[in-house]
C-alpha cells in the first residue's frame, strides 16, 4: 500500500514551490505566497480524483475521524458501531468525541458483518463506521440499507483504502462522510496527512470550521473571521499538502503497479489446495494493497506464518496477534487505561463493549494472513514471490494432512 515507495522529483518540487515562498501556512499571507495553494489544490485534485463535491484536509486521518464524527454531530453517549478488526485510531476517535465504541464481529470480508451489525442496534446508536480494511471495501449496499432502515449515520473510515470503489463510487465517498489518512504508509502520503470527504454543504462548512479554531473563513482577514463554532487547529501544512498534491497525481501509477503484482500472487496462491480468499465485495473495486488468504486452522496458520518468516519473506502479516489492528489485543482499551478522568458513563460503557468476547470474529481473524504488496516489484519478482509463498503454503498444509 505504500506511496512512499514511489518519492521523488515530483514529490520535491511540489515541496520546493512552498519552501521558495517561506509561507508553511495554509491560511492567509495572500500576498507572500506567489499564488501557492498546495492545500486548497489538493482539496480541489482530491474532489476531482474520487469525484466528491467537498474535501477539507486537516493533520492526520486520526484527526479526520474526530473531525467528521464532530461535524455529523456524534458526542456524549452516542453509540457508534465499529468492527473488531481496524486500527486503534478509530476507537481514539470515537472516545474523544465522548461516544461509545461498540464493536462487532467481522466477517471474512474483513470488514463488518452485516447481521452482527443490525444485532447490536440500540436505542442509543447514532451511526455504522466502516472500516475499508487492507485496501478493500465493506459491503455498502447492506450496511447502507441497514443505517437508512435505523435512520442512522453512516462514517466510513476509508484510510487504507484511498482509490477503491464500490459499484463506481470511491470509497469515502459514499455515507454521510468519509476518511482518508495520509501517513508514511498509507497509498498515498502527505508524511502525515488525512482528509474528510463529503457530499453535504453543511458537514463540509463545519469540517473547514472545526480543522481551524472554528474560524468560518469569510472574513478578509483571520482578525475579522467568525466564529460560529468552537474548534481545534487540525490544520495541514503547506509542505504536507505539497507532497500529497505530487503524491495525487501518481495514483493512478500505483493501483496499476499494486493490482497487477496483487494479481500476479493472487494466481500462484490459487494453486495451493486448501486456502481460501478473503472475500472482496466488488472485486473490481480492490486497491490490490493486500492479498489476504485464510488457512483451515489456526495452528496451520501460525506454522506458515513462522516459515515464511523463517524464509525471509517479509510484509506477511498476522493481525490475530498484533496489538493494533484486532481487539484481542487492545488491553489499553480493555483494561480502560486512560490518562485522565473520562465521565464514569462512558468508561463503565466503553469496558463493557471492549470485553465482550467475539468467537466469530476470533475463527476468521486467527486463520488469516495479509500479504502485503509492494511498487517495487518487477513482474518476475511478484512471480517469484507467490511461488514461495505458495510452496510454503503446500508444505504447511501437506503436512497436516499426512498427519490427519
Ligand atoms: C491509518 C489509519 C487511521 C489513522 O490515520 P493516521 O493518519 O495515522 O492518524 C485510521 N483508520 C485506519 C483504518 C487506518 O489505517
């Protein structure tokens, strides 16, 4: 998934264009600035790219998700319902806004189960939250008809999945709002960086607000601005936006690369008896970012996870046993470790959802690896390394089968 692969002299100049004027903010200094925009140019190519009438920029796609839940007007005691396989910021960000991460079972989509979804609807839910894991998409049409049917928002975290679509429509673009985080590994990069996406006037007015101290940006000068809001500053430099802008243009580039090793590995996995693949709602929709399989077991699973890394072969993730990415290891979240008071309310309901068990999310996660997939490989070298992959795997499965 990564841009950074991929920097260099575009990625330079674009930063230059700003070093060569001095002015590292985005707002204001009209006439220093020699007509740089970098910011408000890659707010206007990221509306262009993924086709969304509205995108403000801000820090980090931490900062996006505490942004847009802010904007769709999520706070104290709202329950937000998440998947169990995501990164810890979409739990960070939900806890922020004063709201109640409630965590469902995944299914092998790797994304929400429709089904445990529409199960963990209460009175107080106030809005479904996606996550767009590894580069591949949720099953919008489902979980879209679930949040019309409930009357609730739909927030897609789309971080890992900056270019993929569903039927036609950019991830991120399709709920009430949409996230995308540009840091140092993401498929595009600003170094750090993120993005609300929106279709709607009024989330987007208030995002530009919120990303700025609440300044409503109308006056001639900050002085004068309004303030309708209360704010943060989650603003974006000129030198970030400056690498995203170079970063933007080479998308296109990267999901060539990215799809055609993914499909090249993809087709020397398919020969391997015994593995099965992740489920892609709309395959052709996929970044190509990860290929993701599953073992028959999880004992398989860790046996093959340790030859490959005997072998040498990185970018082979097992996210069962990673502390970011799968609840089973959140024990800050569990355990509510958190620095300062939270109201007694939301700790007691953030603990008691964090430490429900999820046996069905636990069998698909525990027999999954991700296999990462980099720009840099020729064609003969994904080749090669699906055929070691694939032979590992064989080994692995052979194996057990024999003593079976
Ligand atoms: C990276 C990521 C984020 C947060 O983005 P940062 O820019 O690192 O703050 C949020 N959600 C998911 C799923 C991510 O992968």
């Amino acid at each position: 998934m990564p841009g950074y692969e991929l920097f260099g002299a575009e990625e330079r100049k674009e930063v230059n264009d700003v070093l060569e004027t001095g002015i590292l903010m985005r707002y204001g200094f009209d006439g220093m600035r020699n007509g740089m925009w970098k910011a408000k140019e890659l707010e206007t190519e990221i509306c262009k790219t993924f086709n969304s009438k509205h995108a403000q920029l801000v820090s980090s796609g931490t900062a996006a998700l505490t942004m847009a839940m802010s904007a769709l007007g999520i706070g104290a005691g709202d329950e937000i319902i998440m998947p169990t396989f995501t990164f810890v910021a979409s739990f960070e960000a939900v806890i922020s806004v004063g709201a109640i991460p409630v965590l469902v079972d995944i299914d092998e989509t790797l994304t929400l189960s429709p089904a445990a979804v529409e199960a963990a609807i209460s009175p107080r839910t106030k809005a479904i939250m996606p996550v767009h894991m590894c580069g591949s998409m949720a099953q919008m049409d489902e979980l879209k008809a679930i949040a019309d049917k409930h009357n609730l928002l739909l927030l897609e975290d789309a971080c890992q999945a900056i270019g993929a679509s569903y039927k036609g429509k950019a991830l991120g673009t399709i709920g009430h709002a949409g996230t995308f985080s540009f840091d140092f590994v993401k498929i595009i990069t600003c170094a750090e960086g993120g993005a609300v996406l929106t279709q709607t006037e009024e989330i987007y007015r208030k995002c530009d607000q919120f990303s700025d101290h609440g300044h409503d940006h109308m006056g001639k000068d900050r002085g004068a601005d309004l303030h309708p809001y209360l704010g943060y500053n989650f603003r974006i430099s000129e030198l970030h936006a400056a690498v995203g802008l170079a970063q933007i243009r080479k998308l296109g580039q990267f999901l060539e690369l990215q799809k055609r090793n993914h499909s090249i590995i993809q087709k020397a996995l398919s020969a391997v008896q015994g593995i099965s693949f992740r489920v892609i709602p709309d395959p052709a929709g996929d970044t190509g970012s990860f290929l993701s399989f599953f073992l028959p077991t999880e004992e398989m699973t860790r046996e093959a996870i340790a030859e490959l890394q005997a072998a040498g072969i990185a970018g082979n993730f097992y996210w069962y046993d990673n502390n970011w990415h799968y609840i089973r290891k959140w024990q800050h979240l569990q355990n509510g470790s958190f620095m300062s008071r939270l109201p007694e309310e939301q700790k007691k309901q953030v603990m008691h959802y964090s430490n429900l068990a999820f046996p069905a999310s636990d069998a698909i996660m525990s027999r999954c690896i991700s296999s990462s997939i980099s720009l840099l490989w020729d064609e003969n070298q994904a080749a090669e390394r699906g055929a070691k992959i694939a032979a590992i795997l064989n080994n692995v499965i052979a194996k057990h089968n024999i003593t079976a």
